[in-house]
C-alpha cells in the first residue's frame, strides 16, 4: 500500500530520542500519525499524540493503516507480532541487525496476515506533498516534490539523491518505497514495482538497485510486462569482485547479483540504465515525453 494522507499511522517506540525527532517532522508535513507505542508509557502523550503500552492496546481506539518502528533489533520481533495483533495492514521496519531468524518469522507471519512489511533496514516511504514514514527527509522541497514518477530504492541515501536529482530537473514524485538493505526484506523490488505500476498517480518509475542479491534480475520479467517506462540505476559496479559493499544483502553469489548481470537484465527487459544518479533527470524526460506528446 502507497501511503496517503488520510492514512493513520503508529510509532511504536515513540519516546525514544530518534522517535522523537522524526515523529515532530511527519507530523508537521501532514503525516496523521494518530498513536505511539511505548512499554510502560500507556497513558501519557508524548508530541502530542497519545501513547499506548502496546499497538493492540492503541487498536482498540484507533484504526491503524501504517505503523513505522523505532525499536532496537532484538526488541523489533516482539514489535512486529504486537502490530500484527493490532491489525496494521502496513508496517515499515527501520532498524538493522535483526537476527535473521527474527526476520523470517514476522515476515512468514505477515505473509499469513496478507500485511505488507517494508524493511527491515529501510529508510521509510515518502508521498511527496502528502506524508511520510519513517527517516527520509520528505520534508524537505528541495529533495521531495509532488510529481509523476515512483522511486524505488534498496537504500535511502541513494533514494534520497536520486529525488534530488530529478527535483532539481523539474520531476516530482508521485512516491518513493525505501525496501530496504538487508538479504531478507518484506517487500521485494517487483513487488514495489507491481505497485507502482497499479498506481494511477505513478506514470514512470526510477529503480535504483545495487550490488548483491538477484531481487533486480528476478524483476526484469515483470519490467518487460509493465505499461510504465522504468529507468535504473545500478550503485557498486567499481566494487571489486567478491568484495560486500554497504548493505547486508550486497553481496554477489558468482554472477548473480553482479552488477553487469542487473544491467544485462534490466536493459533485456527494457528499462534504460543510467551510468550515474546525474543522468536519472534527463533520461525521465525522455521516458516521459512520448507520454506528453
């Protein structure tokens, strides 16, 4: 699900220090963050939003669409299986580290659920104009603006400069899903990329991948199918071989997840691969003009 603004959004961990800060932020874009979570804390409010012990206990007041956690790895588990209960149909995990056996168990939990997870080890999601989850600085106009085009990122400093690239070109967005880093995550690049395609704000769609992994090659089939242009952009093709790069899941099983065999991949499916983040304005215009035409 593409987060909106009316959507009402949890903070489970709200009283912490990075809570804190970045609870005042989507708040103030507009993001309708209507509870907080936060053991011990039931009853208090903490930048204006009421806290509750549990998610299951804020479900019981409000109906939850997001919930964003700011919570320790070995703590997020527990985190994920309380925000389940409570009936979240969106949950966005920021931390890393989680124990991969964590991992697995709340992703085949949520599976079960038909809840969608972004994350672990994602900076957030951004509706440019509208709200935003998480650790992004979707508040910020120069990087965010409103527009036609999906950005879809392993990584948020990539997501990030990959928005300011086409904001500075004049191309809004219409959303950016940060799916996060690790080798295991909620939401897979095709998964990200099928949304977009659905979504009738969307009309093209900026990919940008890394090292590591084979989520890019196995999206390819559905690029091929897409009604939208996808332009990507590959990070880490210098790297040299053998050598983990950055994120958990960047690392590179013989060919698969090279970066010559996402390029390969991407460019046989159709979508144009950007050398640099500088080329990504331009070459949505392009994308974008027949469209317009």
């Amino acid at each position: 699900m593409i987060l909106r603004a009316q959507h009402a959004v949890l903070v489970q961990g709200i009283t912490g220090k990075q809570a804190t800060f970045w609870t005042e932020r989507m708040r103030a874009y507009g993001t309708r963050v209507v509870a907080g979570s936060s053991p011990g804390k039931g009853g208090t409010t903490h930048q204006g939003v009421p806290v509750y012990g549990s998610a299951r206990e804020a479900a019981t007041e409000h109906a939850l669409d997001f919930s964003v956690l700011f919570t320790p790895p070995l703590a997020t588990k527990s985190a994920v299986a309380d925000a389940l209960d409570a009936g979240v149909r969106t949950i966005v995990v920021l931390a890393e580290h989680i124990p991969v056996h964590d991992v697995m168990w709340f992703l085949a939990d949520a599976r079960e659920r038909g809840v969608q997870v972004f994350g672990p080890n994602t900076a957030g999601l951004v509706t440019p104009g509208e709200a935003f989850a998480g650790i992004m600085p979707g508040f910020s106009p120069t990087i965010f603006a409103p527009g036609p085009v999906g950005v879809i990122s392993r990584s948020g400093s990539l997501g990030t400069l990959a928005c300011l690239n086409l904001t500075r070109a004049g191309i809004g967005q219409s959303a950016f899903l940060g799916i996060g880093g690790d080798p295991i995550v909620g939401t897979s690049t095709r998964e990200a990329l099928r949304l977009l395609d659905a979504d009738p704000r969307t009309t093209a769609v900026v990919l940008i991948g890394e090292l590591g992994g084979s989520m890019e090659e196995e999206a390819a089939g559905d690029i091929a199918l897409m009604r939208k242009p996808v332009v990507a952009f590959i990070a880490g093709r210098t790297a040299p071989p053998g050598r983990r790069m950055g994120h958990a899941g960047a690392i590179v099983a013989g060919s698969r997840g090279s970066g010559d065999s996402k390029v390969r991949a991407l460019r046989e499916a159709g979508a144009y691969v950007c050398e640099s983040p500088s080329e990504l304005g331009a070459a949505i215009q392009s994308a974008l003009a027949p469209a317009h035409a």
